[in-house]
C-alpha cells in the first residue's frame, strides 16, 4: 500500500509539473520567428517538457549512431588475418590451433568459424548445420541491436503529436474564454503547438533512415561473412570427404539380393506403362 501511495504521489507530481509547464510556456513563450530569425531559445520553450523528451531522444539516436557505425563494420566483424591464419591452420590439420585463433579475435567470422570447427568430429553436414546456426544467432543479434533505432523513429514523431495535440486543446481552451477573439492571438497558440511535431519529425526521420543503412549493412556482412566461413573451412571439407570415401571403400556396405520372381509368373507392369490395346 505504502509503495502503491510513493508512485501515485511521483505520477501526480510529473503529471502537475508537466501541466504547469506547458501551461506557462504556452502563456509567455516568446515569438518563435522574430526579425533575426528563428529564436532557438524560444522554439524549445515551446516545446515545453515534451519536447525535452524529444531531445533526450536525438541524444540516445546520435550515441546509437555513433556506436553502430564502429561496431558494425567490416573490420570489426571481419578481423584482417583471420580467415587466412585459420584457413592455413585447418589446412595442416590444426584444428584446435584454428579454434584458439577464433576465440583470441572475437568476431562475427570467429564464432562462425569455431562453431564448424566444433561439429568436425561428425560428418560436413554438421559443421554447414553449425555454421548456419551461429551466423543466424550473430545475425539476429546485430538486428536485434539496431532495433532501438526503429523504436526511437516510431515514439519520437508519436511524442511529438501528443505534445501538438496538448497545445492545440490550450490554445482552442484559451480562445473560447475570450469575449471576443481575434484570429492573430489565437495564431501564436497553433504555432507553439506545433512545435513538439516538428521536433519529433526532426529526430524520427534521421533515426528511421539510420535503421534502414545499418539493416542493409548488416545483411551484406552476413552474406559476406558466411561466405568466408566457407572459404576457410575448405580444407576441413575436402578431409572429411576423404575420410568418409576411405571408411565407404574399406568397409562397403552389405546389399540384401533383390527377390527373384518364380519361373513362369510375371508382375503385371502398373497401369501407366500399359500399352493400349489395339484397336479392333
């Protein structure tokens, strides 16, 4: 009971603040085009809490940015040496040396390539089944990364229409109480409104179209690095093919003798091979 009172008392006094603070900034923002121009100090006033909220997402949006761009990159998910230290090692029979590698440089191709190399000890289909789980959990993992993105693009410009919606009901609240209204005061309220819009158009736009490249990114990286994957694990496919043709020539596997048909009795052939019957 007491912890449900301590979190309606926190709600109800961000929920007064926010109130008494667009009210406010409604009453006594200054214009926000002047002779000079526009009035950055007064477009955020207009913006009012929502449009701080709105800022705070540009902010997360350009740190995402920022760190997406140094860790999605091929030199990050690609390390340079790597495909070509763990091909030789695997091409001299090096298995765990290959797999030391991949652990010191962990990567996108590292966990690809320790992961096939685990599943050597059965036939090649299962290092291909590893390799394809592992890229499909990096992979998911990258897109699960960027994914904050798209959610920063969808809550942003929704913010921002809330905030316009709040403003617009002040503004219309304002003009009604008025004996009588005139058109230019009830256009300073419209255009205070319709800030927190633009402020959310402003950040979902740029958020969206990063989410968009870095997609993009990363479906060219996986492709490229399953590829490489491959390429590295060669000489592991050429081996164990090696191996299983050796087992199938020293061992053949045994054939039952196929049934003969007694002397004289014939299975009909199936109705689809049949010849027509010559017409009479």
């Amino acid at each position: 009971m007491q912890q449900m009172t301590w979190k309606t008392a926190v709600l109800s006094a961000l929920w007064g603040v926010w109130g008494l603070s667009t009210t406010a900034l409604a009453a006594d923002t200054p214009p926000i085009l002047s002779e000079h121009g526009l009035d950055v100090r007064a477009l955020l006033q207009a913006g009012g809490v929502i449009g701080y909220l709105i800022i705070a997402l540009s902010v997360a949006m350009g740190a995402l940015v920022v760190e997406h761009l140094l860790s999605i990159r091929r030199s990050s998910l690609m390390p340079n040496g790597l495909a070509e230290q763990c091909r030789q090692a695997i091409a001299a029979g090096q298995l765990q040396q290959a797999d030391q590698l991949c652990r010191a440089h962990p990567s996108f191709l590292g966990y690809v390539i320790s992961a096939g190399i685990q599943e050597a000890g059965f036939d090649y289909e299962g290092v291909e089944r590893g390799m394809e789980e592992a890229a499909q959990e990096q992979a998911a993992r990258l897109f699960r990364k960027i994914e904050y993105l798209s959610v920063i693009g969808t809550i942003a410009p929704m913010l921002g229409l809330m905030g316009t919606v709040w403003g617009m009901i002040q503004a219309f609240g304002e003009f009604a109480e008025k004996a009588n209204p005139q058109v230019v005061e009830f256009a300073p309220g419209i255009s205070h409104a319709l800030v927190t819009t633009l402020m959310g158009l402003c950040v979902a736009i740029p958020a969206l179209g990063a989410f968009a490249i870095f997609r993009n990114r990363i479906d060219e990286y996986v492709a490229e690095t399953s590829l490489l994957a491959e390429h590295v694990l060669q000489p592991l496919k050429q081996a164990l093919k090696a191996r299983g043709r050796g087992v199938r020539e020293t061992r053949p596997a045994a054939r039952e003798p196929l049934p003969r048909e007694p002397a004289g009795e014939r299975t009909p052939p199936p109705p689809v091979v049949r010849e027509r019957e010559p017409p009479r």
